[in-house]
C-alpha cells in the first residue's frame, strides 16, 4: 500500500489558510480511502481540519473555509 497523502504532510490537512487547506482537499482527491476518512471523521465527531477531501468546521461539513481577520466590507457605489 502507498503512503497516504495524509501521513506524507499532516500539518497541511490542519492548516489556517483556505489556500492550504485547498492543496490538502486536492491530495484527497486520489486517496483510496477518502470516503472512509471522512465518514471516520464524523462518527468520531472531529472539531477541524480536511478529512475524505472535505473541510470540516466546528464538525460540520463547509463548502470552504474563511480565512482570520474581519470579513471584506462591499464597496457601496
């Protein structure tokens, strides 16, 4: 069996950056356990991170994470 993309750079599945955590979700891509890891990841009730190439927040499933700071104010024309 092959190394997983996760054992090669565990930092990366863990990381702030939504950039970063992208790359992790793009690893996930080709692992032969993804669906597994993720459906681990939810019985287990995990808090963060990139499991089976999705974000997990707070445990719950997100299309994407926001990066820190305050969010964008919209430009009003």
């Amino acid at each position: 069996m092959s190394v997983l993309p996760c054992r090669e750079e565990p930092d990366l599945f863990f990381a702030e950056s939504p950039q970063l955590l992208g790359r992790a979700q793009a690893l996930c891509a080709d692992c032969p356990v993804h669906e597994l890891c993720l459906s681990g990841a939810l019985e287990r009730r995990e808090p963060h991170g990139v499991w089976g190439g999705k974000i997990l927040v707070s445990g719950v499933v997100v299309e994407h994470k926001r990066g820190r700071g305050r969010p964008r104010k919209d430009e009003v024309a």
